[in-house]
C-alpha cells in the first residue's frame, strides 16, 4: 500500500553533484530542505547550480517563473546542524566510510529520535552505518543516481536492521518525488554498482590493453547496445576516483579477484584524472 508521506523536513547532507540534485527534487514537491555542506561556500554553490538549472527549465516552458522562484524558497542553507527538528536526514557527502559513520553519530545526537537516517552512499554498507547509530531500525540507504532531476531510479537498501516501516516510508517518499524505487539487500554495490562498475572497469582493461581506442569502446556500447553514455564517458561523469572507491568495495566485500580495479584507473586517479570534475579523465573537458 503506498500512503502519503506529506510535507517532509529534510536535512540534505553534500551540496554537491548529489546533494544538490536530490534537495531540488525534493523541494520541487513541496518538502522543506535544509543544505548542509562544510562550508557556506559550498553550499551557495550547490544552490547556484540548482537555481542555473532550473533557470534552463523555465527558458524550456517546462516551469514558470513562480514555481521556480516557489521551489528556490524551500531550499534554505544550514552550515551547522545541531538540535534539529526534521523528519529526515539524506547523506550525500564524500565516499568516505570514517567520514560518514561520524557525521551518522553527529546526526544521530542532533536528530529526533524518530527521525529516519538515510544515506545516498553508491557501495558502504548501511548495516555498519546503522552501527554507529542507535537506531539502526531508522536507518537504510536512498540511492539516487545521476543526475538526480533526470533519472527515474531510486535504489532502497535495507540495512540487517532497517525496520518494514523505515523502508515503507522511504519507499513512498520516493513515490512521491516520481521516482521509481527498487529494494536491494545490503551486499557490496547493492544492484546498480554491482553491475555497473565492473563493466566500466572492464573497458578500461580493455583500453589498458590496447583492444581499441577510448572513442571505439564508447561508440560499440552506445550503437552496439544503446547505451546513452559508453561506459568510459559514463565513468568521467561518474568520477574516476568514485569508481575507483566502488571497484575497492566489490573487491574487499567479496575477496574475489574479478572485481580487480584496472591498473589504468588507478594511475588515473593517482594522476588527478578524476574525469569531468578535474576537467580530465578518458575525454578531456578543458
Ligand atoms: N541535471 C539536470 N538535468 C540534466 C542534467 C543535469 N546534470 N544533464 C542533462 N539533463 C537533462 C537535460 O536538461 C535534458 O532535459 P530535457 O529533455 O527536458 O530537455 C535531458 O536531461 C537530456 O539531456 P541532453 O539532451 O543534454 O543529453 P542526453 O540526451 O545525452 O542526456 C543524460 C544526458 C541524461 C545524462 C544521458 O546521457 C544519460 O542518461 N546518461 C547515463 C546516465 C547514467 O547512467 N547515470 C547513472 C550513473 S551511475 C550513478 O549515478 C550511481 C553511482 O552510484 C555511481
């Protein structure tokens, strides 16, 4: 049964790619965000980013001038967070496990005890972030994929102890934001980056090995299978050095050598090649 979750308060944690992208779907239905970053500056500039977005949306007709000015209002900055009434906690901040299991304990004495605690972490496990907690019942994992305003899934991860109604109203909020959740058990990569990266990570063998160029590998997985990105272009999009962390996930959690990461990545990430974002990585964007 889907039921209304209503108007939601939801602390956004990351006002970057993510953070910022989930806290304009929220607000353009109506909940009320508050944007978390680790400083002001970053915050403004997620918030830049989502009003130059939505700005292209109204030059489109896909949205008026009001409802932009209307979704811009529910969005409002928090640098600190302390004591806070909200319903909801969405973390998006950097792939770090010491990083998120302390800002869960930060989020856990600032939050009501009935707040739900999710994490739009792609590959750590929710149980051990559920751990630091002490409401592991209260906490799952909110998968959002990108970029958010355009991609319709959301993938659900149940923690060992994330309870059936954590999941129930995760699930219906995502509902209600048009998106299309997916419930995942909580093993390394979840579903998306289970399949996902070791693909990406098998063209970059393939170009480490010299079976075709970067243009060639893209070009047979976009006509060859219609895939809108090849899987090098899409590994830019995504960051080398979060494909990196995903392929180290795979390889740790399942101690199995066909989650390898590629020698080129690695040399990549060494570099600072971390794809669109640093301006290089298989393509240049400088
Ligand atoms: N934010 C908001 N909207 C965006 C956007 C962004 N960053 N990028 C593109 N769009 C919108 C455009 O405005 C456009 O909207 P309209 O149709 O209303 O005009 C629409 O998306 C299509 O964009 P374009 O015509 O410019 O380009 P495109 O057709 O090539 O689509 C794309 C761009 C949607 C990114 C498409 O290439 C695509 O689907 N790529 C694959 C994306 C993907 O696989 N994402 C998952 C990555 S994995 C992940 O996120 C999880 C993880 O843990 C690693």
């Amino acid at each position: 049964m889907v039921r209304e979750v209503g108007f939601m308060r939801v602390l956004v944690i990351g006002a970057g790619q993510m953070g910022a992208g989930i806290a304009q779907v929220l607000a353009a239905k109506g909940h009320e965000v508050l944007l978390n970053d680790v400083d002001e500056a970053r915050i403004r500039r997620g918030i830049d980013g989502i009003a130059k977005r939505l700005d292209r949306d109204v030059e489109k007709g896909k949205l008026s001038a009001e409802q932009r000015g209307e979704i811009l209002t529910h969005i409002d900055p928090r640098p600190h967070f302390r004591d806070l009434d909200i319903h909801l906690a969405i973390e998006a901040a950097t792939e770090r496990l010491d990083l998120k299991l302390e800002l869960f304990r930060d989020l856990d004495r600032n939050t009501p005890p009935e707040a739900i605690i999710a994490s739009n972490t792609s590959s750590i496990s929710i149980t051990t972030l559920g751990a630091a907690t002490a409401k592991p019942d209260r906490v799952i994992g909110m998968h959002f994929m990108n970029p958010v305003p355009v991609m319709k899934l959301v993938e659900i991860i149940r923690g060992i102890a994330t309870s059936d109604a954590t999941y129930a109203h995760v699930r219906d909020l995502a509902l209600g934001l048009d998106k299309t959740p997916v419930e995942v058990r909580d093993f390394p990569g979840f579903i998306s980056n289970r399949v996902l990266l070791p693909m990406i990570n098998e063209a970059v063998y393939a170009l480490y090995e010299g079976v075709a160029s970067v243009e060639a590998i893209d070009t047979v997985m976009k006509l060859g299978m219609n895939h809108p990105m090849g899987p090098l272009a899409l590994a830019d999009f995504i960051g080398l050095d979060t494909c990196l962390a995903i392929m180290n996930v795979l390889y740790d959690g399942f101690g199995d050598s066909k989650y390898r990461p590629c020698p080129l990545l690695k040399q990549f990430v060494a570099a600072g090649w971390y794809g669109k974002k640093s301006g290089r990585g298989f393509y240049d964007y400088t």
